[in-house]
C-alpha cells in the first residue's frame, strides 16, 4: 500500500486525478505540519497500485497543489477483501 500526505486543498481535482489513474483510494481529513506550521492535511491510501505509479500521483498532486513536497510513503501490508 502507498500513502500520500498532502496540503488539504484542490481535494476535487486530487479525487478526479485519482479517478484518471483508475485507482481506488481511502481518504482522510487531518491536521498534520509542515516546517512547524499547522496546516490541514489530507491522507491518501492507495490499494493495488505500482510505485512508479503512486510516484506519478504524488508528483500530481505536488503539481496540482503548487506545494514544494507531498510525503509518499510506501507500507507493506496484506489486505483482503471479504
């Protein structure tokens, strides 16, 4: 699984850039911070998905966002559905 931990803005074109990529995704509101500013966050979770393209989405949404960075993180975990 891949997050992405990104600045909570352009949240309607960061779920049509998802859906681009045909990806499914859990999304999470939060406070996080960045260079000790507070700032309201977005958590992006990515099932079923290739590093390089979670790489591509985070560089997206960095794009999409003006931001300097996004975190992309990748979390080994196994996940089934029941």
């Amino acid at each position: 699984m891949y997050r992405i931990v990104t600045e909570n803005k352009n949240v309607d074109a960061i779920k049509k850039l998802l859906g681009s990529f045909g990806l499914d995704y859990t999304m999470y509101y939060c406070e996080g911070s960045w260079r000790l500013q507070s700032e309201s966050s977005v958590v992006i979770e990515l099932e079923r998905t290739s590093e390089d393209i979670a790489e591509m989405v985070a560089e997206s949404i960095k794009e999409t966002n003006d931001q300097e960075s996004v975190l992309l993180q990748n979390m080994p975990v196994t996940s089934r559905l029941v």
